[in-house]
C-alpha cells in the first residue's frame, strides 16, 4: 500500500473528488482532504492511499503537475512523519520554535535601550 501526498489543491476540493480522480488509475483506499480545525475549510492538501504500488507510482507521474480544478497540483510519495524535524513555530522542543522560557523584547520607545534613533 502507498500513501501519496497531494498539495496545491483548490479549496473546493472534497475527499470524493480527490477519491475520483485518483481512482481512474487504480484502487483507492481512502481519500482524505485536510481541513482547518477551526473554520472546517480545506487547507489546499490531502492524502491519498492505493492499494497496488505499480498503479500508485502511476497516478504520482501522471497527475503531478497536472491542473485539477483550476489549480496545478503537486503529487509525491508521502514521507513518515518521523523524517520532519521538531522545531516549528510553537514547537517547545528547540529548534526553530517559540517558547515561554525567554525573556521578552523591549516595547515602543524601549528607555533600556536609549529610545530610537535615526541612522544616516
């Protein structure tokens, strides 16, 4: 079984349409199109899995960058989540994240710092 990654999608895009698609190359397990938590709208990418590889590895070649609603959409092979790395915004595990633990900035007009002042 393969899982396929498929991003860039119009948001009009629903989990049958991209089941639809999909399936014109081979059997479609499941078809899922990602949406926002909070609004309930598409995030513009989904996933896809295929029961047969060879028919997988087919529909990746045929419809990456092929227009799909008026959009070119993006198809690869999904990756593992254990390949991304931690740090993302948010993320209190290091890397690129934000946490609680440092201090703030200064404020508009920050005295510490001797205000603002032009260079020329």
């Amino acid at each position: 079984m393969k899982n396929i990654f498929v991003s860039n999608l119009s948001f009009r895009i629903n989990d049958e349409d991209l089941k639809q698609a999909f399936s014109d190359y081979g059997a479609v397990t499941s078809a899922k199109v990602i949406k926002d938590n909070f609004s309930g709208r598409s995030r513009g990418f989904g996933f896809v899995e295929m029961t047969n590889d060879e028919e997988a590895a087919k529909a990746i070649e045929e419809l990456n960058n092929a227009e799909f609603d008026g959009k070119v959409m993006t198809v690869s092979e999904a990756r593992p989540k254990t390949d991304r790395k931690p740090g993302g915004f948010g993320d209190s595990r290091g890397g690129g994240g934000h946490s609680d633990s440092r201090g703030g900035g200064g404020g508009y007009g920050d005295k510490s710092r001797g205000g603002f002042k032009k260079r020329f």
